[in-house]
C-alpha cells in the first residue's frame, strides 16, 4: 500500500516536472512529427540538439528500435544522422555536437572514459568518397543533413572555406579541417568531382538539400 | 573449387537447424566459437567439426601459389595437362572438373573471400541456440563484441548491451572472419551509421539477392544481420523479441532491406 502511494506520488511529481518543462513540452511534438511512423519512446534536449529513442515495425512486422540525432537549425529541427544500434558519445561528436553538451548526455559515462572517445575521434565522415564511387544505393539511407554535409566535406578535405555559417561553424570545429585560401577546386580527383556531383543530383531530384553548399 | 564450396555450402545448409532438431544447448568450452552449442551441430569447432573447410582453404592456398608462379613465367602447363580440352574420356571415368581460371585475380580474391563468408556464418551459427541466448550473455564469449555496458546512458532502458546490439555482433562477426578493421582505436563499429561507411570504405558493395553468398550482409536503416545462405534466404543477427524487449541471436528468413558482398561479381 506504502509503495503504491509512493509511486503515485513519484509519477505526479514527474508529470508536473514535465508538464511545467515549457522546453521539452514545446520541443517533443515538433522532434515526434519529423518521425511520423515510429513511437518516441525516450528523448533527451540539451540545448539545440536532441537524442532520441525510437520504435516501430518493419514491413514484416518485425519490432526495431533506432536512435535519431537532431539539432535545431534556425528555429527547425532537422535530422542529422538515424539508425539502428548504439549511439556512443563519439559518434556524436563527429556530428558535431560539442562536448559540453555530449556530456550532459552521457552523465554516467566516466570521464576517463569520455576523454579516451573524443579523443580517438577526428577522421572526416566519409573519407571514402576520396576513392570510391557513391551511388543511388549507398545515397539512399542517408538524411538531408547527411547528403549535404557529405558533398560539403569533399571540398572540405581539400581546404574549401564556407560563406554560409552553418557549414563554416561546422567544419570549423572539425580536427581534421584546415582552410586554404589557395584552395582550388582543382584539386579534386575525378573520382571526387563524379561524387559530389552524384551527391548533388540525387539531392535535386529526391528533394533532399539541407542548405546550399556555399 | 567452386564445386567444393558448392558441396560445402549444400552440405551445410541441408543439416536442420538446433531448434528443427531440438537441440539442447550443453556445457561451453573455453574456446569462443565453441559456446552455446551441443556437440551435434554441424559445426563444432575448428579443431573437430570443420575438416572440410581447412581442406577447402588449403587448396586456395594451393591455387593461390599456382597463380602467382603462373604470373610469374613458371609451371604454367601445369593446369592445362591437367584439365586439359584435349584429354579423351574413357568410359566409366569420373568427368573432368571445370577448368579454374587460375590467371584471374577475381577468382583467387573471390574463393578466399566466399571461404571467408562461410566462415562467419559458422561462427555466427554457433551462437543461435534453442533456447536462443540473450545476447548481453555473450559479451566475452563471442570474439570481438563490445561490452557497452560502460554506456548506460544510450538507450532508454539504461544498458544498450541488451537491446541495442545488431552492429555490435555483425561487426564482431565480421571483424573476426573477415577482416573488417576499426577506423581507430575509439571508435567502434556498434550502430549502423558507423558500419555503413565503414563497409564501402572497405570496398562492400550492393549485390542482388539471387547473387548474395552466405557471409554477405544484409542491412537496412534500423538492423544488419550475416546472410545465412545462398541467395540469402535467411540471415542471422540479434534481433528483438517483442514480447521480452531484448535482443537474442536468432536465425531467420530474410526479405527488403539491401545485401553488400565483399566479392567481386562477374
């Protein structure tokens, strides 16, 4: 009876602590909508940035549970990178997500732990579009962010700097990048050349652009 | 060769799986590969079960050797007295194998890299028990998978190592058969995200269904499993049991998602 009354009380207290969160109140139906067919079944909000926990069924009816991180990108959230498994803490920084934050996501994580994660990080994404060709197939399962982001960081490797903010915030806090201001576009293999433009079609004619790669 | 792999393969896929027989899951040996299965499956270990596969990889061992003096100006009529076009064939004589096309790197790459596949079904296999095992049971026991348990903040329920595992063992899998490598010490291959790229930029490329060998992959946006079988019927991978919430290496048939082999197709 004691503990019944007790966890009445624990689910109130929780319920009111949500429903007095104005944050995750206003932010939970907008972050639930960009997943129309999958149930939120845990989020996390950290200043503009989200993780999120999701479930729902495949066409075999068969149960999956993916993760989403989003972030929220003049006033919008949009999804940079959803999929199945576990995303750690260094997964995470390479999206972009600052450390302060990556550790109000991971308190239980020890900080030895955390230090020795973010400080194996710091490849470019997809280094591989150096030597291998992408097409429709690989394409095909990447988010807006994602896609935009790949052909963003071609150009990126070679020293590329960005008038738009987003992409200059962003590759700026990348280890890896380092603006060249004799960047030519010449630099790229063909190889890469074929790849952003490949990127770049597949955007168009999915309508799948995140912002202009500028 | 290829006919050794072929009868390998039908051989395996021919013996029933541990729960259509019923198998009892009985006492592990120290040895990885050997946990969560009885002696009877097809498959025990390298040292007692797997005869016909050290066979098979010797003979690509032996091919390989062949191909590389043939390259080199050597003992090239070797091949050619032995499977040569010209040979009579008496009656009552066993038919003349297939002639290998010793000279194609393709051929050579292929035959160790389908070995391979086998092998990472077998590995894989030996984990599906009846009942099936959950999979946070494996940590330490199948080669090469993580212990997230560091990370109780990932998933909802406070331990990923139960419900959130599928890249985990694929990657274990496939780090142990087939010689997928991490990007660096840091960062592990444990959702789908990292695995993705991680196979293109290790040269995986999507294959179609009536192609794919056991070994090849199956993904999709949510879950990756080993393929099981030729033409990739069923797969198997931790998988999700709804009325339990965790995660159990199972093995199932497999249909949607997109198939990556690591041979090449010709």
């Amino acid at each position: 009876m004691r503990d019944s009354i007790c966890r009445l009380l624990l689910f109130t207290l929780a319920l009111s602590l949500y429903l007095a969160s104005p944050v995750l109140a206003d932010e939970k139906p907008q972050l639930s909508s960009m997943f129309p067919h999958l149930k939120v079944i845990n989020l996390r909000l950290e200043s503009e940035w989200s993780v999120l926990n999701l479930r729902g069924k495949d066409d075999n009816e068969e149960p999956f549970e993916i993760m989403a991180l989003c972030q929220k990108v003049d006033g919008k959230w949009v999804v940079c990178v959803k999929g199945g498994g576990v995303f750690d803490p260094a997964l995470l920084s390479d999206y972009g997500v600052p450390d302060s934050t990556i550790r109000k996501f991971y308190p239980s994580v020890k900080e030895e732990k955390l230090q020795q994660l973010l400080s194996g990080r710091g490849d470019p994404l997809w280094e591989f579009t150096q030597t291998m060709p992408v097409g429709a197939a690989y394409l095909q399962f990447l988010t807006p962010w994602q896609l935009t982001m790949m052909r963003a960081e071609i150009f990126a490797r070679h020293g590329r700097s960005f008038e738009d903010p987003y992409l200059k915030a962003y590759f700026s806090s990348r280890p890896w990048y380092k603006a060249d201001a004799q960047y030519s576009s010449e630099s790229l293999s063909s190889v890469e050349r074929e790849n952003a433009k490949s990127i770049s079609d597949f955007q168009t004619a999915n309508g799948l652009l995140f912002r202009a790669v500028r | 060769m290829a006919i050794s792999f072929e009868s390998h393969i039908r051989h395996h896929h021919n013996r029933p799986s541990i729960q259509q027989r019923g198998g009892k899951q009985q006492s592990s040996s120290a040895n990885p590969i050997n946990q969560g299965h009885g002696q009877d499956l097809f498959v025990n270990s390298r040292d007692s079960g797997f005869h016909d596969f050290n066979a098979a990889k010797t003979l690509g061992q032996r091919l390989q050797e062949l191909g590389r003096q043939q390259r080199a100006g050597g003992n090239s009529a070797m091949f050619g007295q032995q499977v040569g076009e010209d040979k009579v064939h008496v009656r009552g004589e066993a038919p003349l194998p297939t002639p290998v096309p010793i000279n194609d790197p393709a051929f050579l790459n292929n035959n160790n890299r389908e070995m391979q596949g086998l092998e990472s079904v077998i590995l894989a296999r030996s984990f599906v028990t009846n009942p099936p095992t959950r999979i946070d049971k494996l940590v330490g026991k199948v080669p090469n998978l993580k212990d997230l348990s560091w990370c109780k903040d990932c998933t909802y329920k406070g331990s990923p190592n139960t419900n959130n595992m599928c890249a985990n063992f694929a990657t274990a899998i496939l780090t142990t058969t087939q010689g997928l490598k991490m990007q660096d010490s840091a960062v592990d291959y444990i959702s789908i995200p990292r695995i993705r790229p991680a196979l293109k930029a290790q040269g995986w490329h999507s294959v179609s269904r009536d192609k794919a060998m056991p070994g090849d992959v199956w993904l999709s946006d949510s879950h990756i499993e080993i393929i099981s079988t030729k033409g990739g019927t069923h797969s198997i991978g931790s998988n999700t049991d709804p009325q339990r919430g965790y995660q159990y290496v199972t093995e199932r048939p497999r249909s949607g998602g997109t198939i990556l082999t690591r041979r090449t197709i010709r």
